[in-house]
C-alpha cells in the first residue's frame, strides 16, 4: 500500500486548504493512480464530514463540500484540510 499525506502544521484557526482534481502521474504515463481525485464519490449533497471516503482515508475527519462554499468561482466538490491537522 502506498500513501499520499497532506499534513497541516499551523494553529486552529479556522482555515485551511481546499483542494481537487489531485492526480499523481507516473513519469511516461498521463494516467492518474490515485481514486477519486475529484471527490465526487460517493455522490453526496452538501458538507459531510466521514474518516474515509472512497480511495481516501484520514487519522482525523475528510471534509467535503461543494467548492463554492469557499469560493465563489468553483462549481465542483472540494476536500477541505484544517489548519492544524489532516
């Protein structure tokens, strides 16, 4: 099993990291190995907090919501990541 961390290291603050669309591409391929780099699965309306969703799994809470809940100029569905941890 391979791993992908994204690590926060600040205070709680109340802010973080929104992100989407993460692919990681073997060198020579244009194939992204990681799934559900977009987190539109499982198909869920508005925020949900779950330790695991498919392809992903966190030691503390995967928050995901639509884009626009953090900006108005994205219109998919976002993992959020606290500035403390995740």
């Amino acid at each position: 099993m391979n791993f992908l961390i994204f690590q926060g290291n600040g205070n709680q603050t109340n802010r973080g990291i929104s992100i989407d669309n993460v692919q990681l591409v073997k060198k020579g391929s244009n194939t992204s190995v990681l799934l559900n780099g977009n987190f539109e699965l499982p198909r869920l309306t508005g925020y949900q907090q779950s330790q695991s969703i498919y392809g992903w799994y966190s030691d503390s809470l995967i928050k995901i919501n639509a884009g626009s809940a953090y900006n108005s100029a994205l219109n998919s569905r976002v993992c959020w990541f606290g500035s403390d941890r995740n």
